[in-house]
C-alpha cells in the first residue's frame, strides 16, 4: 500500500501530539504507535458497521450460511 500525502498529514499530527504527551523517542515507536491506533481505528468502524446492519435486519444466520455451503460444495447436511 503507497503512502499518500493524506497519510503523511496523519502521521505527522499524531506524532506531534505524542511527542508532546508521552515522551516517546523514537520514530520507529511513533510508526508502531500509529500503526496499531489505525488497526483499532478499523476494527472499531468493522464494529459499527455490523452494529448498524444487525439493527437493520441485515444479517445471515450461521444455520443459513452452512445450509449454503453444503449445497455450493455438495456436502452432506450436518
């Protein structure tokens, strides 16, 4: 994945803010930092998302889903 100008922004505005609040000295450390807050960021919106679609009605059951699946691969049902 290429690093847009967008990113760099980010990056720079969250390193600046730890810097300021946490002391931490290396690059490296703010990547890592950065890295894992964007992973959660992620997570966190994937959750909302499911959140929003079960409010919704939009959802599989898992009988329903292995019900597909054994007659896509022409499995016997469980």
């Amino acid at each position: 994945m290429s690093i847009t100008r967008e990113d760099l922004d980010r990056f720079h505005r969250f390193a600046e803010e730890r810097l300021g609040n946490d002391g931490t000295d290396s690059i490296a450390e703010l990547a890592r930092q950065w890295q894992a807050a964007r992973e959660r960021e992620e997570v966190n919106e994937a959750l909302r998302d499911a959140t929003e679609d079960l409010k919704a009605g939009r959802y599989r059951t898992a009988a329903d889903v292995s019900r597909d699946i054994d007659r896509k691969f022409n499995l016997p049902g469980r």
